[in-house]
C-alpha cells in the first residue's frame, strides 16, 4: 500500500496578528504596572522586547496577508483568493498569472498590483490608510535593519536631514503617548521614549486599517475576521 501524504496550508497573517497584539498588550500591562509603581525588576528591558515585537509583526502581517493572497489564487480548496475565497474564477486566473512577478515588489506596492489587476481603485498614497502602513514600512526597516547613531538628548534628531530624522519627525506628529519607563530621562525620543504601548497600540491599527481596506475593495473576507469578532485583535 502506498503511503499517503497529507500536505497542511497555513495562515501565518493570523499568527502574525496575533503576536502583533498580544505582545502589544503586554506592553501595555507593563506600563500600567509602572505607573502604579509595581513595576518588578527587568521589566524595562522586557518592555523593550514587547515593543519592538510588536512593531515587527505588525508589518509582518501585512506581508503575510498579501503574500498568501497571492499564492491561494491557484488553489481551488482555499480561503482568501482561492476557490473557497470571494474572486470569481476569471479574477483568480489573473492574480496567479502574476502572482511569481509580483514576488520582487515591495510589500506596499504587491497590494496595489492586485487592486490594479483586479480593476479597483488603487489606494492614494498620500492618504490614510496608505500613507500610515508606509510610516509604519519605515519604521519596521528602521528596527530590523538598524543603524547605530548618536542622537541628541530628548529629543527626536534636530538639525539633522537624514533619513531618521524624517521617521522620527513623522513618529512625533502621531502622538503616542511615551514610554513611561523613560519619561524622567534625558533619552531620545527614538528609539526609548518611542517604543511603547502607544507607539504599538498605532502600528497594529495601521497595519489593521490597510488590510480591512485592501479587502474591501476587492471584496472578500480576510482570515483574521473571526479573531476581530472574539476581541482577540485588541492592542
């Protein structure tokens, strides 16, 4: 007898969005416990790991949606763009033919080719919630792809034209409420006053509000709906 394999299809948006929120929220149950002044010892570099985690997977996320909305579109027995998704067969047969091209674009812009092919309005890229995802871009790059620099004393980078100081020109302007672990030091703003349940609370909502429009347009269910209905992408 032959043996039989079972080949298993895994949503890894749904674990991203997960992660996104749940260590958000540890975040926050830090900070409460700071400013409550029952904060324990290592809480600040804990805190610090929460965050950063966070941000990482929020973006995460988007990529792993947009990613398996690509390759389901060949897949007759699957959610999202395939057959058990909401794109009429046509529709899918245009999503898989570019879905190998569509591998060497940036995250941002494999979304906009889906809506494109699909013949839907492109988001604006200078609006909500376009422009809140490419912040948010920037600012996981930042943290993955770090560069050490010195930078002035409780502030965001003054005086500067780099790149960072444009990120963290843009951070200030959200308005996160800071990092209480840092609030009576000279730190930066970036990256220590920055990371923070704030800063996390705003990068799972943008990334959130980019992937509820994309969906919207193209008029299917995303995978993470269930999860939104039991309060479980709360940050």
């Amino acid at each position: 007898m032959d043996d039989v394999q079972i080949s298993v299809w895994h949503y890894f948006s749904f674990d991203q969005a997960l992660t996104a929120c749940t260590l958000s929220r540890q975040c926050g149950r830090l900070e409460a416990e700071k400013r409550a002044g029952t904060a324990g010892e290592g809480s600040l570099s804990e805190h610090m790991s929460y965050a950063i985690g966070s941000v990482i997977a929020s973006f995460c996320f988007l990529e792993a949606t947009i990613n398996e909305f690509y390759a389901t579109a060949s897949r007759d027995n699957l959610e999202v763009a395939g057959g058990r998704g909401g794109l009429d067969p046509v529709d899918r047969q245009r999503i898989a033919a570019i879905a190998k091209d569509a591998e060497k674009l940036s995250t941002l812009t494999q979304f906009q080719l889906a809506l494109a092919v699909l013949r839907k309005p492109p988001l604006d890229t200078g609006a909500r919630p376009y422009s809140e995802a490419e912040l948010l871009r920037r600012l996981r790059n930042e943290l993955v792809h770090y560069t050490p620099r010195l930078r002035p004393s409780d502030s965001g980078e003054s005086g500067s034209n780099s790149d960072s100081h444009a990120l963290v020109t843009a951070l200030l302007q959200r308005r996160f409420e800071p990092n209480p672990f840092y609030a009576d030091f000279a730190n930066p703003y970036f990256p220590q006053k920055c990371l923070g349940h704030g800063c996390t609370t705003w990068a799972w909502k943008a990334a959130l509000a980019f992937a509820d429009t994309f969906h919207e347009r193209v008029g299917i269910s995303p995978v993470y709906e269930d999860a939104r209905a039991h309060g479980r992408l709360e940050p």
